[in-house]
C-alpha cells in the first residue's frame, strides 16, 4: 500500500491544470529514535524558548523572528512581513519554464518527491506534460512553498509519473574551483592507471541497496531487543586494529598487492 500524500494541489502549464498528489520519495520512519527522559522521573522532557539574559521562559506570543545587524542590535520582523514575501499560492506548481535536463548539476538537487494525478480526469493533462518533457529531454522549473520555505523546485519525468526535486539555493552551492585548483593536473603514469583501472574491474559488482546498509541501526535494535528480553546488551564489537601505513609509499608495489590480495579474495570464495 503507497503511503498517504503530505501535500496535494494543482500543476500548472500556461492554462493547461490538473490536481496532482505529492509524496516525499525518501523516508526516516524506520531509523530508531529516542526521548530525552528525567532519569529520576522517567517522564519526557520539553524543551521551551529562555530569555538569554533573564534565564525566564518566553511565552509563544513574545516570540518573534530578528536579523543581527551588529552586537545586540536586532532588526525584527513579524510573521505578517515574512508571510508578505512568499509566493501567492502555495498549491499551484506553475511551470515558470524548461531547460535541458543534462544541465542541471547533482549538486543543486536537494530533496525528491513523487508527483502524481490525484484524479482520473486529470491524468491525461499530467501525461502530456510528462511525456512532452521526456522526448524533448528537459525538466521543469517552478517554485512551490514547502516545508514551511519557498523553493525551487524541478520537475523530472520519471517512468510513468514525475519526481518533483527541491533545489538548493545559489548561495548554498559552493564553486569547486575554490577546493580543486591546487590539485596537480599533470597527466597520470599509464601503467598505474592501468592497475588502478584492473582493481576498480576487480571490485565492480551489480548495485545493491543493501550496500548502503546502516549497520549501526542494526546494532541499536539488537541492544533495544535483549533490554526488553531483560538480557545484558550485546558485546561491543572489537574493531580490528588498522595496519598503519608507511610514511614512504611506492604505489606501483602498492597496487600489485592489491590486485594479488583481490585475485586471493576471489579464489578462496
């Protein structure tokens, strides 16, 4: 069973609409969580907003949202002024416009949704949209208010639905220019480009989602299931102690042990 939508509204382009359905594409239900308990009471403990100065507690009402424009010094604005720079709308992804899908780097997507029809009428209009976006290979880009902030968002054909991105901000983005340009750029020794390449074929394998296991979520639930058994937690684990590397390395030899370690590996399995 799909689960249920966090958000429905309208996809627009130019008078073309129909109600589409939203659901994120990623989820932390299963990650273990916790609450901070009063170890003496076992009741839960809530946390409250403090003046900085008064060490008193701030009611709700008093609250209210400051830019620092020097050292306590504060300009304050109202949920009413932050409210007055959103979008009109926060139901309505109106395609603003296209451009060509391969152009948008991995680093400016941030957080993926599937876009769906949420009625059969409409469902021939969200197709179109859909398919005329696959075979000119490009993505949409609109803005939609989510998760409480306005957004960028880019709408990617996918299958038989959309997956709608929310993309990172201009000033998020960091050039990589600025960390990469003191990396020697000389052409690299042919023979240890082949060994490299030879290891990387040696250790290529079908991908897996089970490769990016969290094995420290594992770890948590067997320690959660004996305390409700009343055992002890489990032992922890001993990490193997790391060979330290030499200060001098001849890679050359490196990667030939390597590769013969690999072609052991695979022998003995």
């Amino acid at each position: 069973m799909a689960p249920r939508s966090f958000w429905k509204g309208y996809l627009k382009l130019s008078l073309v609409t129909c109600p589409v359905a939203m659901t994120p594409a990623t989820t932390e239900n299963e990650k273990v969580r916790f609450h901070t308990l009063n170890r003496k009471t076992n009741n839960r403990v809530v946390s409250q907003y403090v003046d900085a100065v008064s060490g008193k507690a701030v009611d709700e009402d008093d609250e209210v949202k400051g830019y620092e424009r020097g050292e306590d010094d504060f300009v304050l604005l109202e949920d009413e002024e932050l409210e007055a720079v959103g979008l009109e709308s926060t139901r309505t992804i109106d395609i603003d416009m296209f451009v060509e899908a391969d152009s948008i780097r991995w680093i400016w997507y941030d957080k993926p949704h599937y876009l769906v029809p949420d009625d059969p009428v409409g469902e021939e209009a969200f197709s179109v949209i859909r398919d005329a976006m696959a075979s000119t290979g490009t993505v949409g880009i609109s803005r939609l208010v989510m998760y409480r902030r306005e957004r960028a968002v880019m709408l990617e054909p996918r299958g038989k639905g959309i997956v709608l991105w929310t993309l990172r901000y201009g000033d998020e983005v960091r050039k990589p220019e600025e960390f990469f340009r003191n990396i020697d750029d000389s052409d690299t020794d042919p023979e240890l480009m082949r060994l490299v390449t030879k290891l990387i074929e040696e250790r290529s394998k079908p991908w897996d989602p089970d490769m990016v296991s969290d094995p420290v979520q594992a770890r948590l639930l067997d320690i959660i299931s004996a305390k409700k058994k009343g055992r002890k937690r489990p032992a922890k684990a001993k990490a193997e102690e790391e060979e330290r590397p030499s200060n001098v390395v001849n890679i050359m030899d490196a990667l030939r042990k390597s590769l013969s370690s690999e072609k052991k590996k695979k022998s003995k399995s």
